[in-house]
C-alpha cells in the first residue's frame, strides 16, 4: 500500500481526528506525499542531520534496552554548555510536555496564568483543561506586551507565559528587557520562557534566558530539538530551571526518566555536538526569508520582521480564500482561528519558497 493510502485509509477510518479537506484533497492529488510544501508547522526542511542520523542507524540493535543512560549523558552534555548541573534537566518528549505539565501545575492549584493572546496556545489549553484561569493580555503590535503583562499581575497569577522568539507574530524581545521584567515579577509567580525558536533570534542561542537559572528561582525554560536540530519526529525537548522546580515537575511526569527513549536521546546527543547543521540550517532560512521579504517588499504587502523559521504576514492583499487555494496547489500554510487577519508561513527550503512566490502572485488582490 502505497503511503499516501495508507494515511488516506487511516485518516478516514480514525473518528476521533477532525480531517482536514485540505490533507484529503492533497493526498488524493498527488502521487507523493513527499511533493506537499508542508509550510504549517514550522518543521526543519533540511534536518536531521547525516550525523544524527548515522548515529541512529548505529543505535538501533541496541533498543531492546531501557538505556537511561542516555538521559544522564544528554544532560550532562547540555549542562556543560550552560555551566549548570544536570539536574537543573528534565527530558520530554518535545517541548509540549513541559508546557503541558505547567499548565496543569498552576490547573490543579486553580491558579492564573497570564500570556499573551497571540501566543503559542498549549499552557493556556492545559492550564485551562485542569482548572487555570487564563488571561489573555492585547499585544502591543506584533510583539508582546511586557509592561501589560507585568501590570496584570495579581494574588491569583501562578504563571507568567512569555513565548521568546513568540509563536505566531515571530518578533523577539530583546535579552536586556526579557531579563529586565523576569527580575521584577515576584519570586512568587512562576516564569515560563518558551525558546523554541531561539536559534533563530538575533543572538541565536546566547540570547537565551539560561544565564538567569541560577539567580532566579522561578524562571523554567522550555526548550526543544524539534526547530532548529531538525528532530520533530523524534519528539526531544526539555525544562531548564532550579532543581526544586525540575523535581516538581519530575513528580508529575509520568516516565520517571525513561522518555522519550533511546533513539531520541542518541539522536539528540549526535544533535548536539553537530552545531555546524545548526549554523547551516539558520543560514539556509534566513535566505528562504529573504526570498519572502523581497516579494512581500515588491507587492506591498506587511508582515512582521521575523526571529524565527516563519513568517507573520497580513493577508488583506490577498484573495480572501488564499489558504485553501495554496493548498489546492499541494502548498499548506497555517491561519489559526486567532488570526484575524494573518497568515503564518513557515520558511521551507528556499526553492519552495520561490515556488511559493510563484503560486502567491495570481492571488493578490
Ligand atoms: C513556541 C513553541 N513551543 C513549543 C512547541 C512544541 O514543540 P515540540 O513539542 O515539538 O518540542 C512549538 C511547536 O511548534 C512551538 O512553536
């Protein structure tokens, strides 16, 4: 059966999914899955990388073992690079857990969480599954709103959620300002820096929030290897934070160290000390971008000034049915319901892109 089928079948025969007429219809027009520019999801084009996935290949015979030994390295290996201790790790499968797992914390404490309300959504849908208030504070355009959210503060707050590179409008907030308001939210309220998109910020990874794990002790950082390493599939992410709140989280996972597994943790250690694929695939990303930028330039058209592998663009000088258009041409591109009038387009590789600018100039508006 060939993998197109066998997705079609498995989709259709799953009641419990919400299908996609878009997914649908690309999979029955094409012969290859392969041929969909998947420019939704903010994925890696280009990863993983020949050395992860040597290292992979290699460690395959070896799964028949629980291998939670390669946590201890993973971390050790990380902790090394942030001149902090292993246990300041907890290993997820992706990043989601982690914010998943905040979000129940402040959930069962019937607490608050604050974020902004063009933020990345999964500890607001956790929070708010297990009980947490969530407050939305007004962007201050495409970026967050520090001053507002500070200001929003109260007896109830548990959590700050400050998404850096933010996910969708792709603007980031500078390290001196982020560093600046974590220092002057109480000690009381819980600060998640979600850095997903970090190695794509204007420092890249130096711009990271980690400097202030040991000064501060309620700032958890959560970060992922699904970006900029390329390794989405195998689902590696982690929460950097003071070993009282990694142990508090750690009480609540249910894997007790085991996840996500060997061949992630391999994956992510090869991953790791391959940060020339990182230089290459942010290199690769910023040309996709200036790809976008030049047409966007050319045809008018406003999109925000991107840290990140995506692009925040507003649609009114498009067709108002852009979205399922381009998926009519096997091109898939994300509007989430909170996007009143935007599109997010993540950057693939730059011929994709210049095949994007093909599709998107008939329909302009
Ligand atoms: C801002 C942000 N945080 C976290 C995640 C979750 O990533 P993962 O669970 O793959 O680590 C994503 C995924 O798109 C994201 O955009």
């Amino acid at each position: 059966m060939k993998r197109r089928d066998w997705l079609q079948k498995s989709l259709l025969s799953s009641s419990s999914i919400l299908v996609s007429p878009y997914l649908l219809q690309a999979l029955n027009s094409k012969d290859e899955f392969d041929e969909i520019l998947r420019l939704h999801w903010n994925e890696n084009p280009f990863g993983p990388s020949k050395k992860v996935i040597q290292a992979v290949q290699a460690a395959v015979p070896d799964a028949n073992l629980y291998w939670d030994e390669k946590n201890e390295e993973l971390r050790s290996k990380l902790a090394k690079n942030h001149y902090l201790k292993p246990d300041q790790y907890l290993m997820t499968s992706g990043s989601t857990e982690i914010l998943s797992l905040l979000g129940q914390h402040v959930g069962l404490q019937k607490g608050e969480i604050i974020m902004g309300d063009q933020s990345f959504p999964t500890i607001g849908i956790f929070g708010s599954r297990c009980g947490a208030k969530i407050t939305k504070v007004a962007m201050k355009g495409n970026h967050l709103d520090l001053d507002a959210m500070l200001a929003a503060i109260n007896d109830e707050t548990k959590l700050v959620f400050i998404c850096n590179p933010n996910n969708p409008t792709s603007t980031e907030i500078s390290k001196e300002k982020l560093e600046e308001f974590c220092k002057e939210v109480s000690q009381n309220v819980l600060i998640c820096v979600d850095e997903a998109y970090i190695e794509f910020s204007e420092l890249g990874a130096e711009g990271s929030l980690v400097s202030l794990v040991n000064e501060l002790p309620n700032i958890v950082i959560a970060r992922t290897f699904s970006k900029a390493y390329g390794l989405a599939g195998f689902r590696l992410g982690y929460a950097i934070s003071q070993s009282h709140n990694i142990n508090a989280l750690q009480r609540r996972y249910p894997a007790l160290g085991m996840a996500p597994g060997l061949l992630p943790f391999v994956a992510g250690i090869a991953a790791v000390k391959d940060q020339g694929f990182v230089t290459e695939v942010v290199r690769k990303t910023n040309e996709g971008k200036s790809i976008m930028y030049d047409a966007f330039d050319k045809w008018e058209v406003n999109y925000a000034s991107s840290s990140t592998n995506f692009l925040y663009v507003e649609k009114d000088k498009f067709v108002i049915d852009v979205r399922p258009k381009l998926a009519d041409d096997n091109i898939w591109i994300t509007q989430w319901p909170s996007m009143k009038n935007h599109l997010r387009i993540s950057i693939g590789r730059p011929e994709w892109m210049e095949t994007l600018v093909t599709k998107l100039e008939p329909l302009r508006v």
